[in-house]
C-alpha cells in the first residue's frame, strides 16, 4: 500500500495525485485537507488544517521550516494522524505533493519518500531539505526545457516525467456546444473575490464569443476538457495543471503567470516562451492587442508535444513503484 500526501492548495495538487494514482497497482490512500474524492484512492484520509490560526507565531522554524507555526492544534493533530498512519497501516512509500515538513516528517518515521518538484526558486534551506531527505523526486516537467539549477545536485534520483494531466489519453472532445473564440481557465489556488478583468472582454469584442470558466466567473465545471478542446484561444495560468491540460489538447493559448510563492508560475512561464509553446502576457492586454491575438490564431497546434504530457502519470507511478519495492 502507497500513502499519498496531498496539499490543499488550490485543485492542481488533487488533479495531479488522482492521475498518479490510476496507473498504481496497489492501494493508494491519500491523506489531505482538501476535498479530495476520486476512484483513484483506495480511501481518503482528513487531516486536520494548521493554518486557521489568524495570528500564527514562529512558522518557519528559525528559517529552517516553511510552515510549522508553534502550539498549532491543527499542526499538531494532522501530524499525528500521520504518525498513525503510518504506524498502524505500514505503507511500502509515501508520496508528497507537496511539503516540506511533511516529508522531513515522515523520513524521521523511516518511511521511503517521494517528492513532487516545483518550478521556481527552490534554492532555499528548506527546500534543498527535503530534496536531500527525498529517496526519488519527481519534476512534471519535460527536464531538456527546464532543468533549474538548484536541482543539479538531486539530478541522480530526479525523473522528469513531462507535464501530468489528467486528461491524458482521453480523447478529443469538439462541439459547437463547447466552441469559444476565447476560453478563460481560472483556478482555484487564486483570490476568488477578485474581479477577473476578462469579465469585461465579451462586451469589449462583441463579434467574438468570450467563455469564462472558474472560480472568478462563478462558473466552476467539474471537467472542462470539452471547453478546452473545442476553444479557439484558451487564456490560462502558468499552473503546472493548467499548462498540462492545455498541451493534452492541444490548444493554441495565452498564458498569464500569476504570483505564486518561489516565482512558481513565472518560471513555467518563462519556460514556456522560450520554448516558444505560447504567448506569455505579464499583464493584462488591452483590446485591440486582443483582437490581434485572436486574428493571428490558425489552424496550426503549437508543438504541445515538446510538453511531454503523453505517458507522463505513468511514468510518476512507475517512479513510486520502484521506491515501493
């Protein structure tokens, strides 16, 4: 059995797990303050949140931690549930997606670990910690267009998988039903209660038909791979979720990075136009550059393929196999 640690953060973390887990041929349990339901786990396990302290008091440990806020009840609880977790239930490896302190944790537990990389300025203590403490990690990205250095020294038992999406292998869906001249992906790791200025782009291009799906518009799908496939131009984050669906279909797209702890989006971001996969916009355009935008779109995909997204759960999963052994 495979205990799998999800962050709650935003939806990608959970998306990413789930796809992992399908090609494990074992029992998966996750353990997660998120909403987390999917046929991928054997069983979800609830863990307590440590940070609904409004005041919370030495967090970082003396620079040594991320987040680990002193006499935390919820700190406190969520790691002994761990603790029992893998006392009671013994799994072969735990994967963690991600946490620094959940990972130090559980190899202080003599458990074998793997970690999810992250784009972005990981060249810190903490960080550099856990990568050591790792037995395997796993950087969901294609490793020849990014392969950051504060990763050299762990390039020994790093696997870069390409982008994992969880449509991946399904496929194409296209109908008019869907169709959009611009598709506009948010997530849900931003502030919801901030005004999408995408809101206003319908109106400002009447002759083009503007969707907008996500948490800004109050417009969340369960699964919105027939959007994406069936988009003309789909405007979406620099998430490692979000870049990963987009390159499962296909599409043409605008990526707009947002601000992430440790630069995260910008890195993909920054990735991504060197590569020349997508037009990166820092801010927001205007609406004749829109327009522009949309007219220079062809029938032609981007070179998606370079995203390495085909196969890439798999080879996560063939990663946590090995260590499980």
């Amino acid at each position: 059995m495979i205990g799998y640690y999800v962050h709650h953060q935003g939806r990608g973390h959970c998306s990413r797990s789930a796809a992992i887990a399908a090609h494990l041929q074992t029992d998966v349990v996750a353990l997660t303050s998120a909403e987390l339901t999917d046929p991928a786990f054997s069983e979800v396990i609830t863990l307590d949140r440590d940070d609904a302290d409004p005041a919370p008091t030495d967090v970082d440990a003396g620079g040594l931690l991320h987040w680990a806020p002193s006499r935390d009840a919820g700190l406190r609880n969520r790691m002994a549930r761990i603790a029992d977790f893998v006392a009671t239930r013994r799994p072969d490896a735990m994967v963690v997606d991600v946490s620094v302190e959940v990972t130090l944790f559980l190899r202080l537990l003599g458990v074998p670990v793997v970690v999810m990389a992250m784009p972005g300025a990981r060249d810190d203590l903490p960080h550099q910690l856990a990568y050591r403490a790792a037995d395997a990690i796993i950087a969901p990205w294609p490793g020849d267009l990014y392969r950051p250095d504060w990763l050299t020294e762990h390039l020994p038992k790093t696997v870069f998988t390409g982008g994992i999406s969880r449509f991946d292998g399904r496929p194409q869906v296209c109908h008019p039903t869907f169709a959009a001249d611009v598709l506009v992906l948010t997530g849900a790791g931003g502030d919801p209660g901030t005004s999408h200025p995408a809101t206003g782009l319908a109106e400002a291009l009447p002759d083009l038909k503007v969707v907008g799906l996500g948490p800004a518009f109050g417009t969340w799908v369960e699964d919105p791979w027939p959007f994406l496939c069936s988009a003309r131009l789909a405007v979406i984050g620099a998430g490692q979720g979000s870049v990963a669906d987009a390159a499962t279909a296909g599409r043409p797209a605008v990526v707009m990075p947002e601000d992430r702890p440790f630069a995260e989006q910008r890195a993909t971001a920054n990735t991504l136009a060197r590569s020349e996969l997508a037009l990166v916009a820092s801010t927001w355009p205007d609406v004749d550059r829109w327009r522009a935008i949309v007219e220079s779109v062809d029938d032609s995909a981007p070179m998606w393929s370079r995203w390495q997204t085909a196969g890439a759960a798999e080879r996560a999963a063939r990663v946590v196999a090995a260590v499980a052994r």
